[in-house]
C-alpha cells in the first residue's frame, strides 16, 4: 500500500527538492558546499523538532523560503560551511557506509 503524505510533509519535501535545485544552479566549485548546507539544515531541524509541532514546522517552511530564495539570486555563488557542518557530513558519511547505504 503506498504512502500518503500530509500537506505540511509535501511543503518539507518540495522545499527540499527546490533547495537541492538550487544549488545545481551554482558554480560548480561550491556545489557541494551548498548541498552540505542544505543537507545539514533540513537534518538538524529535523530531528530537534517533534514532526507533531505543526506551528514550529510552518515557522521553519517560511523562514527556509525565504532563505532559498536569498541563494537562489544568480548573485550569490558561495556559501559558508562551518567545521560542524563538515564534521557531521564526514560521520554521516561514515554511518551510511557502515550501513551500505549509498550517497
């Protein structure tokens, strides 16, 4: 039986998909910074946030609208990455390997 969705689970995943989107747009230099930027964001709210906070969940689609529409001005062509950004990619790295996952 395939899964349904909610709205509010559809909004998370588009902008998702819009922000990956994104960041194909940008040199391809800083591509994957972007992409660790992303990537970083949407995990870390997501797991510091119960899925049932809907007004919290709201805050965070348009406040990350906002934000993707800031990088996706062809102006902005790099973005910051902090050392705890790239130390949690490396050990997510790590777990995915470790599970055979694939990235």
């Amino acid at each position: 039986m395939p899964v349904t969705h909610s709205g509010l689970q559809k909004d998370v995943f588009a902008l998702y998909r819009r922000a990956l989107r994104m960041a194909r747009t940008k040199p391809p230099q800083t591509q994957s910074k972007f992409r660790l930027f992303v990537r970083y964001n949407f995990k870390t709210q997501a797991s510091a946030m119960s899925p049932r906070d809907v007004s919290a969940i709201e805050h965070l689609l348009r406040k990350g609208k906002r934000q993707v529409e800031m990088y996706e001005d062809p102006a902005v062509r790099d973005c910051w990455v902090s050392q705890a950004m790239q130390e949690w990619d490396a050990n997510d790295r790590k777990s995915r390997r470790s599970l055979g996952v694939q990235s």
